[in-house]
C-alpha cells in the first residue's frame, strides 16, 4: 500500500525551476534514499515532504491524506538534520524531551517516550550528559532520538552523517539500518554519497537536475542502470565508458572495434542488437570492479597512469590513448606507471549505451 505519494511536484524560485515534475512513491516501512549529485533538488524535495518548503505545484500526500498545504507541525513527520542543533545548555534527557514538553504531554509520557528512545539507541547512560561531553557519533544518536520520541508517522534524514568521519559513518549507517529495522517506520533519507545509498536503501531515487533518472533498488540500479549518468553514479570507483564503432550487426549480435581492444574489435551477443546500425558509436559500459588483469583472454590493452595499494587489493588508473580507465584488482600486482597492461571481463559484464547515453 502507498504510504508516501509525490505527484508531479513542481518548485520554482522566481522563475528558477528546481523540482520539475518529480512522481514517487514509498510503501509503510520502506526506506527510499534520494541521492544525487549536489544541487539536484533532493534536499528541497525533503523539505517540501516536511512541509519546511511550500509547493509551486503537483500533490504531496502521507497515509492517504492529501497534506499540500498542511502546516509542519501536522503532517507528523520528524526530520533529522546534517547538524546535530542540539541545546547545548540542556541534558541529552531535555534535548529530547524538549518538543514532548511543548506538545504539553504528561511528565510519565516523557519519561517513557525518552527511557524508550534510549534503550532503542543505547544511549541510556548518556541521558544527564549536556552535547559537549559527548562524540559527534553520540550527538547524532541524541538529535535521531529527538525524532524516535514524537512517533512520526516518516522520519526524513537530510545528509544526517556528513559531519562525521569515515569510521563512525560506517558505524551509524549500521546503527541506522537496525532502527529501520527495529520500528518498521517508514524513512526518507537524503546523501550524496551513493556508498550509504546502497547498504541503507530498499529503493533509491537517483536525482539530476531536479529530475528523477531512475528508481530501483540497489542491485537493480547496479544491475541495470538506465542511462550512464546512474550507470556512473552508482558504483565506486566510477564505471568506465569506451566509445565503439559498430562494424557489424544482425538480430542477436554486434562488432565493435575500438584501439584499445585486443584485435581491435568486440563481438556481443546482444538481445537490442537489431537495434544499432553499421557505423554507429556505443558507448560500452565496464565497471573497475569486473576487469581482470589475469584473465586468460584479454580484452583491453592499457598504459599504466598510477597504482594505489590498497593492501588487499590494487586500483589501477591507467589509459587507452584519450580515455582514462580504473580497474579494481585484487591483491598487489607488479606495476609501473608507463607500463603496458591487459584486462579481460566477462562479457555478461559489459554495458552498452547510446551516445545520448541511454541504456541500449
């Protein structure tokens, strides 16, 4: 059942367009990220599911009930921001507590709420703590904990971890993904980061230009992206993108040619290959993580830029001619930059685009 329902939401700034026609939708007890480059609009569509940004048109509506135009404070939503905004000068309990207090809810509905909220988070020995005695991993649990105790019916995080360094990201996203778990709350979750994206997510909605490209889960984006910008958004490192010639093609199957491959052409099995034409440029799609540098039947023939030892594994930065290609190797392969280099990849690896990049 639709639980969250955007229909071609419109917001313009003067006459700036932002959000241009966004349709998305999120069961009870989904978690959707939007993610995309900064400047997509996922923040502002955020804010307009909060009600913290008005509605230049389209229709926003929660457990079936149109709320457009309904104020913040009844949409019962609760938003978790990028900064903490905790009040230093209270404890972490009264940070909590602060908005049951405004609600004028009864002293042993705040206590149970909080003590809840608390154990849910393991942050019950911190409650007589004040924000400046406690981690920035501990804050974000204090200001999620915020949100846990007005019971929202959606809970929206706004790039809640960018604050926090690399060890403790990788902590909270744990930490956050068994809250999802634990209250079966629907959540909406804004980053830019497509690592989060995809541990956190049960569908991702990659945003571009206040457009929406794609929506999937995580291994359908990967799997099939629908255009190259998902194909490249989605993934670390980045995919690779070569551009073919098509010298052949009938109903099942196609040739490309390109410098760099060995023989300097690439026969596919292809399902849209009736689809191409003699002549045609492709791009063809390779992610760093499926070339081999051991593979008994090469593929690519490179130049070496630069290794990074990454202790278990190698990524390799090296080149055809113009075109820069990433590989993701396990172990330490022996390589100098200037050096010539193979790579080989399971053809079921191998994705083809249009030169408007659209999946083919």
């Amino acid at each position: 059942m639709t639980f969250l329902q955007l229909d071609n939401i419109k917001k313009t700034f003067g006459e700036l367009s932002v959000i241009k026609g966004v349709n998305i939708s999120a069961s009870k007890g989904e978690f959707v990220v939007f993610v995309g480059p900064s400047g997509c609009g996922k923040s502002t569509l955020l804010r307009m599911i909060a009600g913290l940004e008005d509605v230049s048109s389209g229709t926003l509506s929660i457990d079936g009930k149109d709320v457009t135009y309904e104020e913040p404070a009844k949409r019962e939503v609760s938003m978790v921001f990028q900064s903490y905004a905790l009040y230093p000068h209270m404890s972490v309990f009264e940070n909590m507590a602060f908005g049951l207090r405004m609600a004028k809810l009864s002293e042993d509905e705040i206590k149970r709420r909080v003590a809840e909220a608390a154990r849910i988070l393991q942050i019950e020995p911190l409650l007589e703590r004040k924000p400046r005695a406690l981690s920035g991993g501990q804050r974000q649990r204090v200001a999620i904990g915020r949100s846990i105790v007005r019971n929202p019916k959606i809970f929206l995080f706004d790039e809640p971890l960018s604050n926090l360094d690399a060890e403790l990201r990788s902590q909270m996203r744990v930490e956050i993904a068994k809250l999802h778990r634990n209250l079966g709350a629907t959540m909406v979750y804004v980053t830019h980061d497509q690592v989060e994206a995809m541990t956190l997510a049960d569908r991702i909605v990659v945003l571009r230009a206040g457009l929406v490209e794609q929506i999937g889960s995580p291994t359908e984006l990967y799997d099939r992206p629908a255009n190259t910008f998902v194909a490249g958004f989605i993934g670390s490192p980045k995919m690779n993108f070569l551009t073919a010639k098509v010298t052949s093609a009938d109903a099942s199957s196609l040739q490309l040619s390109h410098p760099a491959f060995a023989g300097e052409s690439l026969s596919l099995a292809h399902g849209s290959a009736s689809k191409v034409k003699v002549g045609d440029n492709l791009l063809v799609g390779l992610r760093p993580e499926h070339l081999d540098v051991a593979a008994a039947t090469p593929l690519l023939r490179l130049t070496v830029d630069f290794a990074e030892n990454l202790g278990g594994s190698t990524q390799i930065y090296a080149r055809t001619g113009e075109e820069a290609v990433t590989i993701l190797a396990n172990g330490r392969p022996d390589l100098t930059p200037g050096s010539q280099m193979a790579a080989g990849i399971d053809p079921r690896h191998i994705y083809l685009f249009t030169p408007d990049g659209l999946a083919l």
